[in-house]
C-alpha cells in the first residue's frame, strides 16, 4: 500500500461514519471496550489520544536524535 493511502481511506471512512450518526444519538450510551461512554465521548477520547501520541512521538524525534 502507498504512503498515505491508508490514512486517507481510515479518514474517508471516520467521516461517512460520523455523518451517519444521527444527531439525536450522539449522547446516547453504549458499551465499548473501555466502558460505557457515548459517541461523542468516544471522539473526544480518540482525539485526545491521538494528540497525546502525537506529542510522544515529538518527544522522540526532537530528543532522540536521527532515528
């Protein structure tokens, strides 16, 4: 697979999801692997994660030399 085709097909897919959750749904509960939070909670915590290790890897490059 090319460089950045995965990440855009996951982007692609992440926006048709998100667009079909109806708006009356996005604070309604559900089980998920890390417990009971709601669609928007779970955003919320996917792009939170997603900064958290965006900083690690900062980190890493701005610390850890030419790797």
């Amino acid at each position: 697979m090319a460089p950045g085709v995965f990440k855009d097909q996951s982007y692609e897919h992440l926006l048709q999801t998100l667009s079909s959750l109806p708006e009356a749904d996005w604070d309604i509960p559900c089980e998920a692997p890390i417990g009971k939070l709601t669609p928007r909670q779970a955003l919320g915590r996917l792009t939170f994660h997603m900064g958290y290790h965006s900083g690690q890897i900062g980190l890493i490059r701005k610390y850890g030399g030419n790797l």
